[in-house]
C-alpha cells in the first residue's frame, strides 16, 4: 500500500507526500531507531548481577514517564487532535517534552499521524499493518511495515497539508527546528543526573545507559506497539472505520493508549480508556492539568456518545 502523489495545483487538496527525506536526515533517522534498540538487546548481559542501580531505575522512570506522557498528551491527544487547548507556555513545554522521546520532531510526528487517521488502514496510512494482504506471510510483513519498517521509508507526509497549524506557529516552529538539542538533553540529562547523585562517573555510564538509551528504546517499542498490535488484535467494542483495537497489556506502559479502538471512534476524545477498569494515565493528567487552570476546552468523552459509537457498531 503506497500513497499515491496528488499533483500540484493552486485548487483541491495538497499532495499527502511532500518530497524524500534527505540523506542526512534517514541516516539520523537509522541512528535514532537502531542505536537504542542495541543498547535493549546488551542491556540483559550487561545487568546481569551489575550494571543497574535503583538510582538507574528511579531515572529511567522519570524520564520514562516525562517522554512517553509527552508523546501521548503532548504530540497525540494535543498537537494531533486537539483534544484540548493549552495555555501558551504549557504548549511550548508539552512540545518539548514529546521531542524527548526522539521519535521525530513535533510538526513531522504530528503530519505522520494525522495521514494516518486520515487513510487509516487503507492506501495512503503510512503504517497500516494490513497493507500487503492477509496471508501469513503478508501479514508477517505487514506487523514488521507498521511496527518499525515504515520508518526507513524515506516518503514524508506533507506537513503543509496535514500540520498546517503548526507550520504557521513561531513557537512551535522553533521547538521543531530544535529537535537535535531536545534530543541530546534527553540523553544527556539523565547521565548528569547520574552522575551527580551517584557522585561517580560510572553513575553517570549506566544512568545515560538505563534512562537514556534503554528508556528511549522501550518507549519507542511501546509506541510502535500501538500501531502494529492495536491495528491486528483485541477487542472492538466501539465503532471505527479501520480494524483498531484495544489491547489491555499496554495500557499502563503506554499511558492509555492502547485503548486504541474507541481512539479512533472518536479520535479527538481526551480519554481513550472509557469502559470501567481502563486505566488511562494520559487522561488523569489532562485532568490534573484542566484542574490547575492550565488546559481548557477539554473534550471528555459523554454517555449519550459513546452509547451512540457502541449501538452503531453492534446495526
């Protein structure tokens, strides 16, 4: 399944592929994916009896949390879909923070995931796990393509067409243009934390190791997990128009996401995990922040729609 190029022209839609990645950029990209998912594989041996510290795992927690809430309040339920509306300063902290989960800069992540909901598990999404059949095989490679394989395409989404919001934001703008600092404070914050707390050097190797390396590495699986699983297995008890699903395994270490059918029943809901029982951190803390004045608009799922989503899927 590949998006087709829409021509150029002063009237319609703008084209949903921009251009190629440039080389520099897909061997950062090589970098961002491989270098971390090396560190998880050494990580077993190399904490076997040493190595790994509770100051190492108080780290990687925060740093855990502060990232992956990044990813989920900041670049999803926020900058994607609007699921509420911040304060100035709040929208430039949550930028920030979903930066430190080096999965892309916010206008890039944002551009990808909106032509996702836009051609969701059909020609066009750029991560459908259904895009090359439904044989064994095909299948195979298609958990492989929506897991971690669309990412060294080097196809971008048009920004222009499905960020525009952000394009046209200084502020924003500039926290994207940033991205390699975000990056490296998120590697290197943990390790001088380490450091310091320890008061060794070697506290400092194992914390950028464990709530550097290690953290960005889960997290990043944990995301892609969303994309891969939650598009091929689980319930489905509201209705969609693609085969998202929810997947109760992930919901703690992806912060709710993985409450990932009624998302897409209802993508711009700020709570995805709506049944009794689903645990939806993001949601709390969208809640904690409406609560300190610091979000507003906040769109909270209400009985009447979410029985409305329900009762169509079962006609």
């Amino acid at each position: 399944m590949t998006a087709t190029l829409e021509p150029l022209s002063t009237k319609g839609p703008k084209p949903v592929i921009s251009g190629k990645r440039s080389l520099s950029v897909q061997v950062t990209v090589y970098l961002g994916v491989l270098l971390p998912l090396a560190a998880l594989i050494i990580a077993v041996p190399f904490a076997w009896g040493w190595g790994l510290s509770w100051t190492d795992v108080a780290l990687f927690v925060v740093f855990y949390a502060i990232s992956g809430l990044g990813i989920t309040v900041s670049y999803h339920r926020y900058f994607t879909h609007g699921s509420f509306k911040a304060k100035p300063w709040l929208r430039v902290v949550l930028a920030i923070a979903g930066s430190t989960a080096v999965q892309g800069p916010v206008i890039t992540w944002v551009a990808d995931h909106r032509r996702h909901h836009a051609f969701s598990d059909r020609d066009g999404d750029p991560h459908s796990p259904w895009a090359f059949g439904t044989s064994p095989l095909a299948i195979a490679k298609g958990f492989w393509h929506a897991h971690m394989g669309w990412l060294f395409e080097r196809d971008k989404s048009n920004a222009d067409r499905f960020a525009p919001d952000l394009v046209k934001d200084p502020a924003i703008r500039k926290v994207d243009e940033l991205f390699w600092l975000w990056t490296l404070l998120s590697l290197v914050v943990p390790a001088l934390l380490g450091g310091l707390i320890t008061w060794s050097l070697w506290g400092a190797v194992t914390a950028f190791f464990w709530a550097g390396l290690v953290r960005v590495c889960v997290l990043h699986h944990v995301t892609w997990s969303v994309n891969s699983i939650c598009h091929m297995i689980g319930e489905r008890p509201f209705a969609a128009r693609d085969r998202s699903a929810n997947f109760w395994p992930l919901a703690i270490l992806s912060f709710g996401e993985s409450w990932h059918n009624l998302h897409h029943a209802d993508p711009t809901s700020a709570r995805h995990g709506v049944k009794r029982g689903q645990i939806d951190i993001s949601a709390r803390v969208i809640w904690l922040f409406e609560k300190l004045g610091w979000v507003y608009n906040v769109r909270w799922p209400t009985p009447a729609r979410l029985a409305k989503l329900a009762v169509e899927e079962a006609r």
